[in-house]
C-alpha cells in the first residue's frame, strides 16, 4: 500500500507506529494482516478538480497481500495493471465494477 503511494493519495499521515487498520478503507484481522480493502469512490466526478484527486495506483501492488479476502474498488477508473494478481486470494468479494483501465482474466 506504501509503495502505490496510496497513502498519500487518501490523505493518510502514516507512521510506523500507526496500525493500517486505522486508516479507512482498510481492514486487518487479529493478528494485523490486510483483510479487507475498499477505496471505493463516488460516482462520478462533477469537476475536473475532483477528477484529478481519484486514485491511481497499479494492482501488481497488491500481490503480496495474500491475506486479502474481500476488495471493493468500485469507481476506482485509474486504477490500472493486471486483475491476475487475485489469482489464488481466498477472496469473498471482489468489486472492480467501472474500473476499466484493469486487464486480464481470474475465471
């Protein structure tokens, strides 16, 4: 998550003695793995202001989430990179709707 700059992006003021379970859009388990993840954004943007402060980040961030079981990047429309990453997640839930710029295939 680091890494993909999303941090940044959402407005997070991350220290390492801060638990990524308190920051929204993010779950942990007991043992402080990443569960769950949801940067979902509205519907559409009304401005050009507000379409430039949508998140943009590439799933090949993600791969080394393996604890992951539920992600809703629904709207997430810069979201970009290969959905292939999911492959072998023990997902319950997973919401790419309108997140056009993703590629490959997890069926």
């Amino acid at each position: 998550l680091l890494a993909a700059g999303i941090h940044q992006q959402v407005g997070w003021n991350w220290r390492v003695d801060v638990p990524l379970g308190e920051f929204q859009g993010v779950s942990v388990d007991e043992a402080g793995f990443v569960v769950g993840l949801d940067f979902s954004e509205e519907e559409e943007s009304s401005s050009e202001e507000e379409e430039k402060k949508r998140l943009e980040f590439d799933l090949d961030v993600l791969a080394r989430l393996t604890s992951l079981q539920a992600v809703n990047f629904r709207n997430c429309k810069k979201a970009t990179g290969n959905i292939e990453v999911f492959k072998g997640m023990k997902l319950t839930t997973l919401n790419l709707e309108k997140c056009s710029r993703l590629t490959g295939d997890i069926g």
